[in-house]
C-alpha cells in the first residue's frame, strides 16, 4: 500500500496566480484573456440532501446542466432552475456538454465519487467532489495522482470547515503556543444515524418509478433495489458508503491533520461493536498514533462514533453543559491548557477562562488568509488559477486515505503497523478488494 508522502509546505496558500494563469490553456476557460469575473460554466452531477446545497453554493454562476439518477431526489434543483438542462445519466451528460462546461461538482453517494471525479478531471474540468472524496483508498490515490497531473485544474473537496474561520483560529491559538505542545485530539460524532450493523435485507421492493436503480448502483455489484439502500441510508453499506467515520472525519479531523502538520500514523488501533459482513459496526473507537513531526511530539487522534463520548476534560464544572453531546466534536488537549470546538472545527474555545479573555481582548495575530466559503474559495480559484484549499493532490486526498485506512483496519479487526512517511502498512497485507474494488462492466476510472 505504497502513498506519495504529504508535503506540509504547500498546505497553506497555493500557486502564484500569474504564473498560473499564464500557464492555462485557452480551451479551460472560456473567458481565457477576459475579466476574470467572468461566470464559470458548470455541471452539478447529483442534487437531492447535501447535492442540493452544493448546487445552490455554486448557483451564482452559470449553471448548463444536471445530472441525478432520480427525479424526485433532484426535484428541488429542477424547480429552482428549470431552464438547466436535464440528464440520467452524467456520463452523457459530460460526453455531450464537454464544450459547454468548465467544471464539473460531484454530490452522489460514496461509490460514484471516483467514477465521476475521475472522468471530470479526464476531461479537463475544475471538479469539486463531496467528501470523502471516495469509497476506497486505491480510488483516493488515483484521483491523488490524476489530479497531480492536472495542475491547472483546480479540485475541492467538500470538507467546508477548511474553508472557515474556525479551522484557522486553532491553528494559529496552536502555532502561538497557547495550549502548549499538543499530545491528544479526541474527535467523537453521534454518527450514525442511519440503520447499520444489520444484515442485506432479504424482502422485495419495487424500483421507484422516479429513479434508474442500475444508474443508482453505478460501478457496484448488482443487488436488489431496496429503501434501506437508496436514497438515505446507502452510507451504512460496505458496497456503497464509508460509514459514521467516512461521512464525518472529513470533517472533525481536519483541523487537527492540518494544524499539527500530519501524514500517515506509525499505528492504527481499531475497537469495534460486532462486525457484519455487508455493513458496518453500530460503533468504533479508532487510535491513531502519529510519531514526532520536527519540534511536535508523538500525538495520539482518538477517533469515537456511534454516540461514543470522550470524558469530560478534568475541572469540567457539573453545572455546565457539554456543548457538543448531540452531534459531536474535538477536543484538544496540550501540556498548556486544551481547546474545545465543534463539528466543523466552529466556535472554538480556549478551556482556561482567563486565557480565552485575554485571547478575545487581544486576538492573536492572523498568519492564514480568510476566505468567503468552500465554494467561493473554489470558484475563485478557478478564475483565478489559484489552489483551493481542499484539493485533491496535496490536501484532500492524503486527509481521505488516512481516514480510510482507519475503515480499513476496523474492517479487518486488527491493529496495523505503518510506515509513517511512505503509508506502506508493514505487518499484514490487506486483501486487494478492501483497497481497490472491481468495477461493474461500463465502469471504470
């Protein structure tokens, strides 16, 4: 399981806008040697739950055509815009809108991420892709390389909190020392709230007369249409999602991945409640040990769902209410003092009074620039021939495969070991299917 090591330095910022620009072909966009404020051309691939956001977060520009294997997942979208053109299928989608488009965004279950990122980035679009970018790890270190090709195509991943103020506040309350030297983060989720842990149901359903099942399943293996697949509760299921930790360590372990400078852990300790076959545990508890990083000591990521909570931090008054019981969030626990915020990495908060007044009265300096949101970060980038902050390559994707290599090892039920620098797990090899699925013929990347 070799994987390119992560370069920290190129984590913050991205390429100088000139040269960039200079370096984009004329066919990437449209309004090549124009004013950059020009409107980006876009594709929206999946529209109904979290897809409907992303195509009202990029609905400012102009939308050319949608895509969404069922009508009545997609019916909001269709009423908002009912002049944009509508597709099954966004293979067709983009083989017939290839010269109407400059970027592609990507909202579909889990198990067509890579399928549908991949043939954006092949031809030649920006694409942003919902989180986790894909299912599995070898579909995340594909779309890693592709998109490491393709420096002038610009990807985003939509873990939003890295685009908002509070990932940047830990970072620099971090970097000033603040907490001191930090040696744990819990990170905890009540996640999920979906059936798993369960068994393939057995019992027949219709298809819907509104969706495409064989579209539905994409690259994946046939199976039966059954309502506790589509069209919410696909993320329980081996073949179709990642699971509690999947569908949110994306976004509660960004700030600590990114702030403490993080690559692959030496070691990955996975607990688990009974394992099924099909679908995953009803909760885990996952320890990821990474080693020291330059002055940084040895810090250990405890990772909880399934409404498994962390102790409340010693000198917690009983009087107080624990803000993040209900969904989940991060815990952050230095030699100095600790830090407590939310999901996204928001409202964060200093845990020593005195300091946290100090820091409101006094705000430490800001060393990273602000932006207007995932999507506008994305956009601009975009025009601007810029890096967004969430991309696949450098970010993004390094952030995915850690993630999944903790599905991985729940899965297998065993401790790995791993070289922290290359990801090669050094004492078993995982079987080939847990790592790189087979695709279904008419699929591939």
């Amino acid at each position: 399981m070799a994987g390119s090591p992560l370069d920290r330095r190129t984590f913050v910022g991205g390429i100088a806008a000139a040269g960039a620009a200079a370096a984009i072909p004329r066919p990437l966009f449209a309004w090549a040697g124009e004013q950059p404020s020009q409107k980006l051309r876009i594709a929206c691939i999946g529209g109904g739950g979290m897809g409907f956001s992303d195509v009202r977060g990029v609905a400012g520009e102009q939308l050319v055509a949608f895509a969404d294997v069922d009508d009545r997942s997609y019916e909001r979208a269709y009423r908002a815009y009912p002049s944009v053109k509508r597709y099954r299928d966004f293979r067709e989608m983009l083989e017939k809108e290839r010269n109407n488009i400059d970027a592609v965004t990507v909202s579909t279950p889990d198990h067509t991420h890579a399928v549908a990122a991949m043939m954006a980035l092949k031809m030649g679009k920006h694409v942003y892709c919902q989180k986790p970018l894909a299912r599995t790890i070898g579909e995340v270190r594909a779309l890693k390389a592709e998109a490491a090709k393709r420096p002038t195509q610009v990807t985003q991943m939509g873990n939003q909190g890295h685009a908002l103020e509070g990932i940047r506040l830990i970072r620099e309350w971090v970097e000033a020392g603040l907490i001191g030297s930090v040696r744990r983060v819990e990170c905890w989720t009540n996640r999920p709230i979906w059936p798993q842990a369960v068994n393939r149901p057995t019992d027949a359903h219709n298809v819907p007369e509104t969706m495409d099942w064989n579209l539905w399943l994409g690259p994946s293996a046939n199976c039966p249409y059954h309502p506790r697949y589509a069209p919410f509760n696909w993320r329980g299921w081996l073949d179709f999602g990642t699971g509690a930790m999947g569908d949110m360590a994306c976004h509660i372990l960004d700030a600590p991945y990114w702030t403490l400078g993080l690559k692959y852990p030496s070691r990955i300790i996975p607990e688990s409640t009974t394992l099924f076959s099909e679908s995953f545990p009803a909760a885990e508890r996952i320890a990821y040990e990474f080693p020291a990083r330059g002055d940084q000591p040895p810090v250990t990521i405890t990772w909880r769902d399934g409404s498994i909570f962390p102790p409340k931090p010693e000198g917690w008054p009983e009087s107080e209410e624990w803000p993040h019981d209900r969904e989940g969030g991060q815990l952050w626990i230095g030699d100095k003092g600790m830090i407590l915020a939310g999901i996204y990495a928001e409202n964060p908060r200093l845990l020593d009074k005195t300091v946290m007044a100090q820091v409101t009265a006094t705000p430490v300096p800001q060393k990273y620039p602000r932006t207007g949101g995932v999507y506008q970060e994305w956009i601009t980038a975009c025009k601007n021939g810029t890096r967004a902050g969430s991309d696949f390559a450098s970010y993004a994707g390094p952030m995915t495969e850690m993630i999944l290599i903790g599905c991985l090892a729940v899965r297998m039920g065993r401790t790995l070991e791993m070289d922290p620098e290359t990801g090669v797990i050094k004492n078993v090899t995982p079987p080939s299917e847990l790592v790189m699925p087979g695709y279904r013929a008419g699929w591939s990347l």
